[in-house]
C-alpha cells in the first residue's frame, strides 16, 4: 500500500497531517472499523480520502449535505482523483457518467445521499462496483434524538453488513448518548475504534519571539533550562551544525540532526536523544517522526516552522508525559521573505499557491498574535477555547498601539516609489535618512521623506515585518523582495479601518523556566 505520507503531500500538497489526523486515517488504511469525532474545520474529509486512495477498490462516502458533496468532488477532481456523486441534485448526464465510471472500475470514491440507500438495486451496485469501504460523514444524523436525524441513515447497518466491509463514521457532535447510538445503528453494537480527544496539549507553554539575535536569544532560552532534554528546530542543515556547536561552547551536551547525515550518524543521534538526560538535538524537521521520549521538557524553533501543521507537531515532541513543558519559537521578517518566495517560485498549480500563502497567513497570525495563542491555535484546528493561562500572551498581554497612520505612512511610501524596494530603503526615505540611494533616486523630495521620524528604525522595522505578517504588502521574489500592496490594504489606505500592531515581541524568550514536577 502507498504511505499515506507520502501520498498526503503528493495529491492534497500538504507537508503534515494535522492534529489526530495520522492516527485515524492508519486506522482507516488497516480496514478497521472506526468512529471519529472531530471538530468542524478539523479535516476529517482527508481521514476518509486518504485511505480511499491508498486502498484497493471503491469507497462509498454517505453524506447529508448536496453542497458539500459538490464541493469535494470537484476538489478531488481537480487533484486528478475520480471521484462522483450520486444524489438528488443531479442531471441525467451526471448519473449516466457516474454509473459508466462505476461499471469501468475506475472511481474511487462515490459520494452517496443517504436516500440513495432506499432505492432497490443501489446495495447491489455498490457490491458489484467492488466498494470495499464505507465512509460516513455526519455519523450523528442517524441519532432518532438529535436534530439533524435522517432516517435512511438507519439503512447504513444494514449495508455495512450486507458488504462486508470496514465502515468509518464522522461527526464533529456527539455526546455519550449519541456516541452509543452510532455505535449500536452503524456498527451493530460492537465498540469500532474510536478517536475522541481534544487537540489541546494544555501542559506545553506557547510562546513566539520576533528574530533579534537569533543565537543569543535560543542561548538564553536553553541556559534558563540547563540540564533538561530537548529539541531545537531550524530552517536549514548549516544552521543545526552551527546552532549545536554554539550550544556545546556554552557548555551544554547537544548534538546535530538533519537528513544530510548518514543513516548510520542518524540512528546513533536518535538512540542517544532517547537514552540519554538532559540531551540537547539541533535539528532539520526531518528529526522526530519515530521519537518517542515522553520527558522532552521543551522545544525551541530558531526559524519559523512551515506551516501552523508542521508548528503543532514539532512543539508537540514536548511533555508527552504530562508535566510541564515549554516552547519558544522565532520569527523574523527574512523568514516571511523567504516563505512568500517559496510558494510563488515553487511548481505548484495558481490555486495551491494561493491556498499556501492563505495558511502562512495563518501562521504569521499566530505569531504576530494580539491574544491568547492557544485560542487562536485550537481555532485554527475548529476547536473552540477560552483564554488557556498557558502562553506568553496569558502571561503578560502584547504591547499594541494604533498604528494605522504608521501603516498608511509605510504603504504610501510604498507606492510613491512604484512599489520597487523592500523595508531597508523605505524605512530610510520615512526616518528622512539620505543616503546615496535615497539621493541617487531623488527621493528626498517625496512627500513621505521624512515623515516617520517618530519612529525608531527598529520600531519601522516591526512594523514592516507586522504588515507583512498580515499580509498588507507582499514582497516580490522576482524583483528582490520589492513590497507589493495587497488588496487588504486598501481598506487602511482609505482610512475606513484602523489597525492595531505589537509594539515589540522581544522579550518573550526571558520567561524563567517552570519548574519541574
Ligand atoms: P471538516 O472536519 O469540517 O470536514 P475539512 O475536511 O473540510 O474539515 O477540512 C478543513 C480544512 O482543513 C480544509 O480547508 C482542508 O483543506 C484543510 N486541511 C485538512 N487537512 C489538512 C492538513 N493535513 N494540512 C493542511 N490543511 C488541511
Ligand atoms: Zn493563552
């Protein structure tokens, strides 16, 4: 069978799976028989098509909603997955297609309304269609008490057994009751392997720093955690071989990691993390995957990770025994430069690249986070939170101010200088800094020269790291990172919405560290 890692990347273009994910679609792959409650927003879709891909034969996915069965379908289509429907919402054409590719074999997965299953003849086709898995989205409709019950859900039972295959429901709402009703409808009674967990690790501190001193701050970081084991994530090979000898200098037992090693070097890296205290590994995001060392005490990032996905994962090495454990992650504005330069000049088709700038938004959202991270973090995955106590911004809230007109100056300086420069020469045009450039482009004489002489260079440089952050102006990788406005700046320039920016995210790497259990 493919490896659902694999093919999670290749089809859906995504690098991680996201919280529960990975267990329940393994589950799925080795034809059990499983009930999955996950948030709305949780991407419980991808558990069941993941497995529909990598496994033999059909998958019939039973689902309420017409709308929503549209649009998977043409999400799946647009992959290259043969994917149909059959429901009430139909044209002719769309059945006699749907019905050619079933007789051909070639579908792999056919989603289903639920009135469908009255029809004489449709259990017999799904048989001879060679359907070898039953996927049901919106497990709770066939609860006779809850709101949303559809009474043909009723028949699933009796498909499922007429077919002989594993079933997985879905549902982002079931309490006690409603779970023992699924269970006894859908599977007959007997318990199917259940996935019902929060995503929430409320025992691992959050907490983001903007990039000042890269070095000196993941230094300090570890020297205030001296003796405990953990992990330091960077963006590139060098760094980790850098990173690691500094942290020797000072004193601490730390080794690197990365996928350049050889294998041999890898495995002595991982036994070692695993056997010995209070060890320290620098490393790529390749370290991780197998490790299973519950007293990781914390884990620092020294570049921003890839994705909110990958974040979640990464930080999620930490405290897996429960006690306290923390994080600290560091951003800066060469890492968003060089994200935004990644997905434009990678491969990917327009849509996929808009859809990964949208989730580096996400990211970037978090980091420049104005409450409570975890809220913002559980949100993210559709769970919804109070204020978790347990992050850098429950500690001490951010220090923000408007910064509207420092926004509309930094933007107008942007397009009176026909969006051609990034943050350096900008920021010297509004400090009223002349400098050859500025001279040499006659800059001096534009009516944003001089006008943010308010601001401190690095407070301008916040700032522009901010606007970036929310996406208000774009560097562009094809003119040297020269900033673009995007349309959500519009609404600032015209005045009609204010804004409100961190004054500083430095000093959140100080925080002393917990004291162990
Ligand atoms: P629901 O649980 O409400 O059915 P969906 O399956 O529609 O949620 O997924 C919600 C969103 O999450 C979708 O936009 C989907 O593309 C995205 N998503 C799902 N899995 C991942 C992943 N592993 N990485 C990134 N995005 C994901
Ligand atoms: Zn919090």
């Amino acid at each position: 069978m493919p490896d659902p890692a694999e093919e999670l990347a290749r089809i859906f273009g995504f690098s991680d799976f996201r919280p529960g994910q990975a267990e329940i679609v393994e589950a799925v792959m080795r034809g059990r028989n499983t009930l999955a409650i996950m948030p709305t927003g949780g991407g419980k879709s991808l558990c069941f098509q993941l497995p529909a891909l990598c496994r033999e034969g059909l998958t019939v996915v039973i689902s309420p909603l017409i709308a929503l069965m549209r649009d998977q379908v043409r999400a799946l289509r647009a992959v290259g997955v043969e994917a149909g429907a059959l429901n009430s919402g139909n044209t002719e054409e769309e059945n006699a297609e749907v019905f050619a590719a079933l007789d051909e074999g070639r579908l792999k997965l056919l989603y289903l309304a639920p009135e469908r299953l009255a029809n004489f003849g449709t259990q017999s086709l799904l048989h001879r269609a060679g359907c070898s898995l039953i996927a049901v989205d919106e497990a709770h409709c066939v609860s006779q008490w809850g709101h949303d019950f559809r009474p043909d859900y009723l028949r699933i039972g009796e498909l499922r057994e007429m077919l002989d295959v594993p079933l997985a429901a879905f549902t982002a709402t079931a309490d006690a009751e409603t779970r023992e009703e699924i269970v006894n409808r859908l599977f007959g009674g007997v318990q199917p392997e259940t996935f019902l967990r929060g995503f929430d690790r409320p025992n691992i501190h959050l907490a983001f720093g903007a990039k000042d001193q890269p070095r000196k701050q993941i230094l300090n970081f570890v020297a205030a955690r001296k003796g405990l084991s953990g992990i330091v994530y960077c963006g590139t090979r060098a760094r980790t071989e850098t990173l690691s000898q500094a942290l020797r200098e000072a004193g601490h037992p730390a080794i690197c990691y990365h996928g350049g090693m050889e294998a041999g070097a890898r495995r002595h890296a991982e036994t070692r993390f695993q056997q010995e205290d209070g060890l320290i590994v620098v490393a790529t995001v390749a370290f991780g995957m197998g490790i299973d060392k519950p007293d990781i005490r914390w884990v620092a990032h020294s570049d921003l990770p890839k994705s909110i996905e990958g974040y979640y994962q990464e930080i999620g090495r930490a405290g897996r025994d429960g006690a306290p454990a923390e994080t600290l992650t560091l951003y800066g504005a060469d890492d968003i430069r060089l994200r935004r330069s990644q997905i434009d000049e990678g491969l990917a088709p327009p849509e996929r690249k808009e859809a990964d700038h949208g989730r580096l938004n996400a990211l970037l959202g978090l980091a420049e986070a104005i409450g409570c991270r975890r809220q913002r973090l559980l949100g993210y995955f559709g769970e919804e939170s109070q204020p978790c106590g347990n992050c850098d911004l429950c500690d001490r809230p951010a220090d923000v101010f408007d910064a509207t007109d420092a926004v509309r100056k930094g933007l107008s300086a942007c397009l009176r200088t026909g969006e051609s420069y990034g943050a350096g020469h900008l920021i010297d045009i509004l400090r009223g800094v002349e400098t050859e450039k500025v001279r040499g482009r006659g800059h001096q004489n534009l009516p944003t020269f001089g006008v943010g002489k308010d601001l401190s260079k690095a407070m301008w440089e916040a700032v522009f790291r901010q606007m970036m952050g929310r996406d208000l102006i774009r560097p562009d990788a094809e003119r040297h990172g020269a900033f673009r406005m995007t349309l959500a700046a519009h609404p600032i320039l015209r005045g009609e919405e204010t804004i409100f920016l961190r004054r500083d995210t430095l000093k959140s790497s100080e925080r002393p560290a917990a004291k162990a259990l």
